[in-house]
C-alpha cells in the first residue's frame, strides 16, 4: 500500500464533470483529489474484501444480539425508534448498502473505526469518478470497484415476485434539498434503480406528505410512496412530527429502521463484548478505564449519534487531548475506543480506507485523506489502484 | 471476480448517461398517442350518454350514442385491474375506482377505473367502434382498448358534457413538512455521513 504523488489532468474538473460530478469543489477548496493516488497489491484488496465481509457478517449478528438480549437502551433506542428497529428486522426489510470505514496502514489487520450503515456518501466518488480516472490515466491498473453491478443486482433483488401493476416497483428518493453532495448521492442511487427496472421520483424530504385520510405518505402528485430510499437519519425521523406515522403507513423503507442499529457508534462496544480479541476490531467499551490497558496509542471518544467526525475527541497515552471536534450530538452517550494508527496522508494527514458493503458482500473501496486525525465533511476524496 | 472493474466499464457508462438525464421527466412511455400536441385534431369524449344524445340531431346518431356507451362499457372488461381499492385510487384518485365486478359480469374481486366518458374512434362511419375513458390522478386521459388492447393516451380530449374535476386539487388531507426539521434546525444541512 503506497501513497503516489502524481500531477493532476490539467482539466480535472471538467473531467470529473464530464461523469456527472457536479460537487468536486467546496468553498473553493477542491474536494475531489487527483494529485495522489493510492496503490495496492492484489493481495491487500484481497485482504479487505475478505474484512468487509467479515466485519459486514459480524456486524448482523450483532443486531440479532442486541435485540435478543434487549440491548437497545444502551443504544439509546426506545420507544417508537425500538418498536421500528424491531419490527424492521423481524419482518427482515431488505438492506441496500453501508460503508465500512476501516484503519489500515498496510501492516498489521485493518480495524473497524465505524459502521456508516444508514446514510453513507461519496458512493458516487468510489462507483464512477474513481473509475472513469483510473481509466483516464491507469487503464491498465485494476481498481476495486464493482459498486454499480452491486448497487443494479440489489435493485433487481428488490424487483423480484413484484407483480408489474404494483407501487412497490416505483422507488421514491428523498434526501434534503438543496444539496448538491446528498442530491448527487441519490441521483446516483436513482440512476441504477432505473437501470434495475424501478421507475423513480425524487422528493425533498420536507415535501413528503402524510394522508390522513388513507394514512399513507405521499408525494407532491399524491401518490403512494411504496418504497422510500431515504438519504436522511433515522434517528431524526423517528422524533419529528410524521415518525409516529412510520408504523402505519406501510412504506418500505432504505435503508430499513435496523440499519439504526449499526450506525450507532454503541455498536462498536457491543463488538468488542461479542468477539473480544478479534482481529479487525479495536478495543471498545461504554467505559474509558475498561480499554485503558489495551489502548496503548490513547482512546478515542465518540458521540453514539455523531455524524462526519462531530463530537469526536481524541485522548494520548497520557489522557490529554490530543485532537478535537465539536458538534450538535453527545447528549445521547459516548462509546470509548483505543486509537488505532491511520495510513499517515503525507503532508496532508491521514487516510481512512471506507469499504462498501452492497447488499451483503464488500464491493469497493473509497478513500478519504483529512487534516488531522478525524475524518469530516471536509476531508478529500483521493482515487485508489491495485495491481 | 466480485472485485473486477472489467464490468464497471460498461455499466457506469450507461449509468452516467441515465444520471445526466436523471432530471427528464421520468413519465413511463408505454402508452400510444392519438390527438395531436398541435391540437389539429381533438377527440371527441362524452362524459356520459345524455351528453352524447344532446348532441345527436337524428336518430341514427341516437342509435349511435347508445350502442357506443354499451360498447364502451362490456370494453371495460379490458381496463387495468388492481388488487385493492386503495392501489387502484392511488393511480386514479380517491372516489375513482370501483369494484370490477360491478361493472364486469365475470370475475371480480379486483378494482378498476371508474368510466369517465366515451370516446368514438374513427368518426361516426360505418367501422365505428367506442371506447371507455378514464382519467389519473395527475389529469392524463386514457382510452381503453384504442388502437389493439393498450391503454392509450388522448392527448386533447374535447370533453362534452363537462370535464371531470381534476383530483390534484383535492389535497386537503394532506399535510407535510412533517420531515426533515432536525436538518433545519441543525447547524450542517448535511445528513450524510
């Protein structure tokens, strides 16, 4: 694994634009990174394939767990979020995708950092601009990368035993809009439901409307939402005003209320508790002394709702703080995990190494460099190789 | 296997062409066309027999408009079936779906279209034959069995007899904003992570 210092195309952006990349560049700086690159062995990707899979295999075990042995308060889950993330998974209401970021450095096992299983991007990034470079520039390196076969076979998945006349071959797609990142996600998303047979609306998730009179949601034009791909947290759809019509409803929902369960950074607790020892996990627990001993390179304490490195902080040997990010979340409790080394990212920083899952299988990678040590929006999405 | 991007090529090259057109309007085009977009021609609907024998100046046009609403009625035999009333109003709006076998004599237990006019194909000449019409919930006119069996669209119906209410208006039990205040309350719009 080898970090690559390279020239970006001199036309880069309109490149990028030429796939469909339209949010290449935030606030002047660029987002999209072409100056380097990363390089494996076949061997490596091999490798974390064969984690992503494992961990993914892992990662539902733990949610039949916590279920089981009625776990989820310590998730902060209760109430109507309990009841759908139950329900969800009896009826077992089918997953689409997550993202499994990983620290990996190229010696030693890649450890699980987290589980972004509910609202993952930079799906569009890894799928079709990391592609569409390597074959610009390495076309003949290899690249993991089979997210659109994934992402169209899943669909198709979907699509099957459902008669031709019924609503749950038409897919809604909702995220927050305007913004141009999440709409790029879920144009993405879109484009391979069409590809699988869906036909599609998409939706500004403050347009979705509730019928009170068939207790339905809606679109604008009135009709039915079957199936919803949301772009939008569960846990802030359970406490707004429409989360009670959930349960009535009858929308089939993507990724499904369960996915709650993994995103949580409780899960990564929850883990250490069922395979203590494992390889691809770090030491965790809802308690700081009890990893103490393990954590030689200092702990890192993470909000259990937090999203884009909010509310991360990041603790030495000695307890002092090392790195820090502020946020909106923590009111909800904090899970405590040792720090594990991360790809050093040259001058920039560091790297984290973020596995696709599509459905049930690892099916690509994307890598995202930050200055410092925690990964937020404002990180840079870097392409990768491997030969 | 799983991670060969041989495929990738290929998929991803239709895909960004589905994602530049992803803004297109996405109306399914499975259904011919009669009426012109210019208007040169505009088909003749009847809301229902009374308007059709307010326009009948003989009685071979009153004979005309009586077997053509009984032929466009046993034709709605062929009109789109849908297991639940509330499938069917989905497509059709609320109030205009009925039970299939209040209109079909066999069968039953599936819903469909209610009628909402007829239509003559092909002019009062000898070859004459009629058509049910219905109407979605977004305003499309369809007739029933035009042109060989499909659902065909009318693209400038000249509705006599009055045309049907348009069923978008009647939103009154729907509320939204219901979703999405947690990321207009939150500092970053963003939700993904």
């Amino acid at each position: 694994m080898q970090r690559e210092l390279i020239t970006a195309r001199p036309d880069w952006q309109s490149a990028v634009e030429a796939v469909g990349f339209d949010f290449h560049t935030f606030d002047a700086a660029p987002y999209w990174c072409e100056d380097n690159f990363w390089a494996f062995t076949s061997a490596e990707i091999d490798g974390l394939e064969q984690v992503g899979n494992e961990l993914h295999k892992m990662c539902m075990q733990a949610v039949q767990q916590v279920i089981d042995d009625r776990r989820l308060a310590l998730f902060g889950i209760s109430g109507l979020a309990e009841d759908l993330v139950k329900h969800s998974w009896e009826r077992r209401d089918p997953h689409l995708y997550g993202r499994v970021d990983l620290a990996y450095d190229g010696s030693g096992p890649p450890k699980l950092l987290e589980y972004n299983a509910d609202t993952p991007t930079s799906l569009f990034e890894a799928a079709i601009v990391q592609w569409y470079w390597k074959q610009a520039c390495y076309p003949q390196m290899d690249q993991f990368n089979s997210l659109e076969e994934g992402l169209i076979e899943r669909f198709r998945a979907l699509m099957r035993g459902i008669p031709s006349q019924d609503p749950r071959r038409h897919l809604h797609l909702s995220c927050v809009m305007p913004n141009v990142e999440d709409e790029g996600n879920l144009k993405y998303i879109e484009a391979c439901a069409i590809d699988a047979g869906f036909t599609t609306t998409r939706i500004d998730i403050a347009d979705i409307g509730w019928d009170k009179g068939r207790e339905k949601f809606v679109d604008l034009d009135e009709k039915v939402i079957a199936r919803l791909f949301k772009l939008y947290p569960w846990e802030w759809m359970v406490k707004e005003s429409f989360g009670f019509n959930i349960p009535i409803a009858g929308t089939q929902f993507i990724e499904p209320a369960w996915k709650m369960v993994l995103s949580n950074k409780a899960i990564l607790a929850q883990l250490w508790e069922m395979f203590p020892q494992h390889d691809y996990l770090l030491p965790a627990s809802f308690e700081r002394e009890k990893i103490m001993a393990q954590s030689p390179l200092g702990v890192v304490r993470k909000a259990l709702l937090g999203r884009e490195g909010a509310n991360i902080t990041i603790y030495d040997a000695q307890g002092n703080v090392m790195e820090s990010q502020d946020g909106d979340y923590g009111a909800e409790g904090y899970v405590w995990q040792a720090r594990a080394p991360l790809a050093r990212a040259g001058a920039r920083g560091s790297a984290v190494l973020g596995v696709w899952i599509i459905g049930d299988e690892a099916r690509g990678m994307g890598i995202r460099e930050a200055e410092g040590l925690i990964t937020t929006d404002m990180c840079h999405f870097v392409p990768h190789v491997f030969s | 296997m799983t991670r060969s991007g041989r495929m990738a090529a290929l998929a991803a090259a239709v895909s960004a062409a589905a994602l530049l057109s992803a803004c297109d309007d996405k109306q399914p085009q499975r259904h011919s066309q009669v009426g012109t977009p210019q208007g040169q021609q505009q088909q003749v609907v009847y809301r229902n027999l009374d308007a059709c024998l307010a326009q009948a100046t003989d009685m071979t046009m009153v004979q005309a408009c009586r077997d053509g609403y009984a032929q466009a009625m046993e034709k709605m035999a062929e009109a789109p079936k849908y297991e639940t009333q509330a499938t069917c109003e989905d497509v059709y709006g609320p109030g205009n779906c009925v039970p299939r076998g209040s209109v079909v004599h066999e069968g039953g237990g599936s819903f469909i279209p209610f009628m909402m006019g007829y239509m003559i194909g092909g002019g009062f000449g000898r070859s004459t034959a009629y058509y049910p019409v219905y109407v979605d919930r977004g305003g499309t006119t369809f007739a029933g069995g035009y042109g060989g069996g499909a659902n065909t669209v009318v693209s400038t119906p000249s509705w006599q007899g009055g045309a049907p209410t348009a069923v978008r208006s009647s939103s009154s039990s729907v509320v939204r904003g219901g979703f999405g205040s947690t990321a207009m309350a939150s500092a970053h719009a963003t939700s993904g992570g």
